[in-house]
C-alpha cells in the first residue's frame, strides 16, 4: 500500500504570494542599490568642492559624525536600535577604524590634490587588493576569471599612473595619489578582517557604533595633523557638509545595507562599481574635469577587472 504521510503539495495561492514578495524585495533592493550608487557618486565632487572651502581633516570629523548621529536617531526611532556585544567588536573596530576614520580622512586629504573622478577610481580599487592577500591568506582559489580580473585592474592602474601622462615631478600629485591607494589599503584590511565573521546585529544596526568609532579616529588627525585654519562658511558650505554626513554617509551606509539585504552581496558589490562611473560622469559635468583618453581608459579596465574578481566563483 502506498504511504499517505507525504506532504501535501504546497498552496498554489501560498506560492504565488512569496514569489510576488520575493520580487518586490528584489525590486526594492535595486532601488536601494541605485540610490547607494548615487549617493556614494555624487560625494566626490561634493569632497572636492568642500575641502577648498574648509580643511579637510575636519569635513571628515563633521561628515563622520553627522551621518552617525541621523543612523543612531532612524534607529532610535524605528526601535532597531542595539548595544552591540562582544561578537560585535571586531567588524565595529575594523569598519570604525579602517573603513571610514582612516580611509575618509585619507581620501579628504588627497581629494586637494587629485581630480574627483580619477579618486574615486583609485579609493574604490580595493578589491583588486584584496583578491591576492584572500589567496595567500585564507586559501582562497586563484581561477582564471580572478586572474583575468586581475591583469585588468592592474592594467588600468598601469594606464592611470603612465609616466607620459602622469606628473611624477609634482609632490602634491605624488602625496595625493598615493593616499588614495594608501585609503584603499585600510579599506581591504577591513573587508579581510570581516571575513568569516559571524555576525550578531545587522550591518545598519552597526553603522551608528562604527561612525562613533571612526569620529574617534578621525577627531585627533584633525587636532594634531590639521595645518589649515580657514572655513568659508556659507549657505553653500553647509549645503555640502549636509549632503556628505546625511546623503554621503547615512544615507549611504543605509541604502547599501538595504540592497544587500534584498538582492544579495555579490550583485550589491557589483552594482557599486557604478560609484566611480557616476562619479566620474559629475565631475566632467559639474567641476569641468577633463574626460582624458587615460582617464577614460582606466575607468574601462579597473571597472571591468574589478566586477571579475568579484563574480562568483564556479565550484570544481
């Protein structure tokens, strides 16, 4: 006799429910995303347009702080608000530390001496860096779409620092291009530390502690390293200061959270690579940076090596 104790098939109703949720989640989480996208875009030419109105160092302390007090305020209010454990220590100090105190100082410094666009695409160079320390370190496999990932990206570097095309003899050029890889440095350290880790609140729920921590970073650099003193106050200086602490900062941690959660982290980390693309785009419309051949072409081949050392790798 046939046995009765299998399950009963599921309710087509049921399941056409879930589906229509799961794909407005999706929908929900590329809107996310394409609001990250410009968020995280459009902060470099506001970067550039502020540090020649205020010292750099203390944009960041203001623009670190700003977004953290709006992330503690929306959590606060929407009751998702948490003390973090001890579990939640390592990604609060390594993100606090690494991935905003050090790198957004570093960045705001380097930004009076780079154009916007060339920036971004240095600053968001870090999975290129990452990849080769994840295969030493952590055994990861080095495949041939990696590899491929790889020679790109560092072509595009290659391209970017090309001695015909790059003044080598400027120590304000120097000095700014080499923080920016040296800001993409402490970003992959982070993004390396935080593998592996098991998370207890969720990545928004430690954006407030993380920008508390990168104030506290950020903070004594302004103190101690700051050598300019003038503040051009303004209307327009405080329209900037708000869109990098509200719109550059909260906003943006927010919305990357939000799309990660809804479409995943892989299709999330792809889509960001939109960031330097838009920030490139505002710079050539707003600040008049030139879209050179070197510029352009680098662009093509850091974006295109990063998105395939982030692709999903086929198991074996």
């Amino acid at each position: 006799m046939a046995s009765t104790d299998s399950p009963a098939p599921a309710n087509p109703a049921d399941a056409a429910a879930r589906a229509a949720a799961d794909e407005a989640s999706r929908r929900l989480g590329f809107a996310y995303l394409g609001v990250a996208v410009l968020s995280y875009g459009g902060l470099w030419p506001v970067m550039r347009l502020t540090v020649e109105r205020m010292p750099p160092f203390w944009f960041a302390v203001a623009r670190i702080f700003i977004g953290g007090v709006f992330l503690f305020v929306i959590l606060g209010i929407t009751r998702r608000l948490r003390w973090p454990t001890r579990a939640d220590m390592p990604a609060i100090l390594s993100v606090g530390i690494c991935m905003m105190g050090l790198y957004v100082s570093l960045v705001h410094y380097a930004v009076q001496f780079v154009p916007a666009g060339r920036g971004a695409l240095l600053a968001y160079s870090t999975p290129l860096w990452v990849t080769p320390v994840a295969v030493l370190l952590y055994g990861e496999k080095l495949t041939r779409l990696r590899i491929g990932g790889l020679v790109l990206g560092l072509s595009g570097l290659a391209l970017l620092f090309n001695p015909a095309a790059f003044d080598w003899s400027d120590p304000d050029i120097l000095l700014g291009n080499g923080l920016l890889l040296l800001a993409a440095f402490s970003w992959s350290f982070a993004i390396l530390q935080m593998r592996g880790h098991k998370w207890n609140l969720t990545p928004l729920q430690l954006g407030p502690w993380q920008l508390l921590v990168a104030t506290v970073v950020a903070l004594p650099l302004a103190l101690l390293l700051e050598t300019r003193s003038d503040v051009a106050w303004g209307p327009d200086l405080y329209a900037l200061i708000a869109y990098g602490g509200l719109i550059g900062t909260a906003i943006a941690m927010f919305t990357t959270a939000s799309a990660v959660r809804g479409i995943g982290a892989m299709t999330a980390s792809i889509g960001l690579l939109g960031c330097p693309v838009v920030a490139i785009t505002l710079s050539v419309l707003f600040l008049g940076e030139p879209p050179t051949v070197t510029l352009l072409g680098g662009l093509v081949l850091i974006v295109s090596g990063i998105a395939l050392v982030s692709l999903p790798q086929r198991p074996r």
